[in-house]
C-alpha cells in the first residue's frame, strides 16, 4: 500500500497490541504481539492470510518445537488443500541464493499464485529467505512472518528488509519487501538456547546505546533478561510494567525504537542510518570467521570496538566507554575475537562500508549513553587510532583469561 503519506500522518504508533508503521512514502505496516499465536483460537495468523493459499517455511528446530502446532493450526483455520509447510536447512550458511531458488521452486510445486502468501515462521535467517523469495515469486507475493527468535521479534520483524549473502559479501542481495503482517510471540523465546538469547540481547544493546539510556539502564540492572525473572528494577518503577515485567519493557522498547528509526527511511535513501551501529565491522567478522561468530556476536565486537574508536578520537569519554563495553561484557557477548579483530579486516570493512554507502563511511559511534553520531570519513580514523581501539579490546579479553572462544554459530 503506498499512497504518500503527509508527514503529520506518518510515524509509528504503539497500542497493548504492538505497533503500526506509516512511512512517508506511503508504505504501512503493523507488527502484532501477541500470546498463543499458533492455538486455532487466535484468529491473528489466519486473518493475516485471508483465507489465500499458503506456502509456509521454517528450520529444522523450529519444525521439531512447534511444527505440530503450526501443521494443528493450518489444519483448523484453512481449508484442506490450500496450505503446505516446508522444513529449510538452517544456519547462516544457507542464507544464500540456492536456498532462495528451493523456496520458489517449492512454491511453484505447492501451487503458489500470485494472490498468495509466502509464511515464515522461524529466525532471521528463515525470514531474511523467504521475504526475499516472497519479493521476487512471481515479481512479488505477499510475506507474512512468525518471528521466533529475540533478533527476528526486535530486529528482522520489525523492518522491511529482506535478502541473502553472495560475492563473499553478508546480505549482499536483498529486497525491501514490506510484511503484509508480522507476528510476535514472546513465547518462543523460552525455547531460544541462551547464545540465541544473547545475540538478541546485542541488537538490543544496539538500540539502547544510540537512542535510550533508560533502556540501557535496565540492561546494566537485569542482563539475564528472558533468562531468568527479575523483580522490576527502581528505574523503571514508574513505566508500571505488566506482569511480565523487564522482559516485556525490553521487548516493546526495542520494537518501538528500531521502527521509529527505520520509519522515515525505510529504503535508505539516506545511507547514514543510526541502525548502522555495530554493522560495519560486523558484517566481515561473520563472513571471514565462516559465521562461526553469530550475527548478534559480531554486533557486539563492532559496538565495542566503535566504542574504544570514539574514545580515542575523543568523542566519548572514557566512564560511558566503560559502561558500554562492560555492558556488552554483562550481556554474555564478546567484545574481541583475536582471529577476525585484526588491523588488516578491520581496515577492509571499513573500505567496504564507505564504498556501499556511497562512498562515505557514515561510521555510528556513541558520543553518550543514549546518543550517537557519524564519523562521515575515512580520513578520519587515523590507522593508530584504530589499533590503540583494538589494543585495549585485546587486552581485556586477556585479562578476562580463559573466556571461551566462540564455538560453531548458533
Ligand atoms: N532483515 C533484517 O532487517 C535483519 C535484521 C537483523 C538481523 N538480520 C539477519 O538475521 C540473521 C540472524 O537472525 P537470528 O539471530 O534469528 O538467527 P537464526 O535465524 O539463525 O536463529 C538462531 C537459532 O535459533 C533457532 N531457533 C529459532 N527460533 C527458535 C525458538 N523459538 N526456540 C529455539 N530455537 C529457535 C534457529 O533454528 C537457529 O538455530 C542474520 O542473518 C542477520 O543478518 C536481518
Ligand atoms: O542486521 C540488520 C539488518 O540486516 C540490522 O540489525 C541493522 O541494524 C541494520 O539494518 C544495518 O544497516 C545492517 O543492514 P544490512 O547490512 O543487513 O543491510
Ligand atoms: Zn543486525
């Protein structure tokens, strides 16, 4: 739907229910939270569907944990013959065009028309698929997705981003193709092996450096949150959290501040996106460890590092660049990976970051806790300074001796 939107109309608005986006260029989504979204008495997935044919897809865990249920639920709420649900082989490694064409050809086998709909249920990875197969099926389908993991609910289910990685490059290939609905269930979180957990908690930190201290704050206080309960901290006494407390504070706060961001920049015309952070020397630790460290773990290493580089330049002083890295520390996320922090890879993603963002690094460095700013140029990171950056990371990790090295992806 992309009738323009007026700049008073646009933004995002949050109810009890989740929150809808209206981006200037008329493009209008809502991302649900919901409990039970798999119990035949929910109506929200079915309605979402409107009663089209659907060709679901998920991952080998998510099919083991709640392919009974997804199966019960089509079952009950679609007519016999019009749905089909497909297992993907997971993991990152399978983010990749030969999978994209397996989910179309599956499709087309399943008899997907154009008026269909293209279901993920899983991580970002199943979404970041099968949205980017649902953009191109027959010049696009509608997308619909269940987000199952912390990153997916607060991160892939909340924008329009969809792709793959190709030419040695992470999410090289892509498309913006909107969701016709997005559904969370902070159930599903329950089941997320820890690791999965603290790769959510990275993109969560993410938001909370560059936009909101008080989010911060309850990360310092609770960083076991969705792992184990928390009494309501002081510093949110007065959000007046519900029942599920923290957890619920964290979750909404992250949805509602990575959606008020990508709002007026969906397709980023601007290529100086806040949401950059912790995405730019990121993206090659995944790609040269062979995504042995996970997406949310290279967030983590590249916060600390553009933390230690602001410091050095003298854009963040040195107490809040503590309280950043000890706070990626606190959440269980590396913040140094002696194989990929090198001066060399280092140097290189940023060469690769300038060049795909026009020629301009565009680098997000936190001046504060809550606030952030671009660091515009090449030339303005002296190569010593990014080697004292990494210096210190490496000699912290030394200090906390024996941290264990990061095992296969999750
Ligand atoms: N499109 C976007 O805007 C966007 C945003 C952020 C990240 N991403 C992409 O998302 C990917 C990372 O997503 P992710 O962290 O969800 O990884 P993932 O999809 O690989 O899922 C992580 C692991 O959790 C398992 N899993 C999924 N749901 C589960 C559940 N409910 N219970 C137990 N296990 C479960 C999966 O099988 C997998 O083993 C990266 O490729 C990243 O580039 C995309
Ligand atoms: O990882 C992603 C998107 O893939 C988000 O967490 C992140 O904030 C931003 O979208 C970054 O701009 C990364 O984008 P991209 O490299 O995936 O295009
Ligand atoms: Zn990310």
């Amino acid at each position: 739907m992309t009738a323009q939107t007026s700049a008073a109309e646009s933004g995002v608005r949050g109810d009890d229910n989740g929150f809808t986006l209206r981006a200037p260029d008329g493009t209008s989504y809502r991302v649900d939270l919901t409990r039970e979204v798999l119990s035949p008495a929910n109506p929200l997935l079915a309605e979402a569907c409107e009663g089209r044919r659907v060709v679901a897809f998920t991952g080998p865990t998510v099919d083991r944990l709640y392919g009974r249920q997804l199966r019960a639920y089509l079952d009950a709420r679609f007519t016999p013959g019009t749905w089909s649900v497909h297992v993907l082989a997971g993991g990152e490694d399978r983010k990749r065009m030969e999978t994209v064409e397996e989910i179309c050809a599956l499709a087309k086998s399943a008899g997907l028309d154009r008026g269909g709909v293209m279901l993920a249920v899983g991580g970002g990875v199943t979404c970041d698929l099968v949205g980017f197969a649902a953009a191109i099926y027959c010049r696009g389908v509608r997308y619909v997705k269940v987000n199952t993991t912390l990153v997916g609910q607060i991160d892939v289910g909340v924008g329009v981003k969809t792709g793959i990685n190709a030419l040695g490059t992470k999410n090289m290939l892509g498309a913006y193709h909107p969701p016709h609905a997005s559904l969370n269930d902070p159930a599903f979180l329950r089941s997320l092996a820890p690791r999965d957990i603290r790769c959510g908690l990275g993109e969560t930190a993410k938001m909370a450096i560059i936009k909101d201290a008080r989010l911060f704050q309850a990360l310092e206080e609770c960083p076991q949150v969705f792992q184990r309960p928390y009494a309501t901290p002081a510093s949110l006494a007065e959000e007046g959290l519900g029942r599920r407390g923290v957890e619920d504070y964290v979750l909404r706060t992250s949805m509602r501040l990575m959606m008020e961001e990508l709002c007026p920049n969906l397709r980023e015309h601007d290529l100086a996106r806040l949401v950059d952070f912790g995405h730019t020397f990121g993206p090659v630790m995944e790609t040269a460890s062979a995504y042995r460290i996970a997406h949310g773990e290279s967030v983590a290493i590249d916060m600390a590092l553009s933390s230690e580089l602001a410091r050095v330049l003298g854009l963040l002083d040195a107490r809040d660049c503590e309280r950043i890295v000890a706070l990626i520390d606190a959440l269980g996320l590396p913040v140094f990976d002696p194989e990929t922090c090198t001066s060399e890879l280092m140097d290189r993603a940023l060469k690769a970051s300038w060049e795909r963002r026009g020629r301009r690094l565009h680098l997000v460095v936190p001046d504060g806790i809550g606030s952030a700013v671009f660091v515009d140029d090449l030339d303005d990171i002296p190569g010593a300074a990014l080697q004292e950056a990494l210096d210190t990371l490496a000699a912290r990790a030394r200090d906390a001796s024996g941290a264990a090295p990061l095992t296969a992806a999750c």
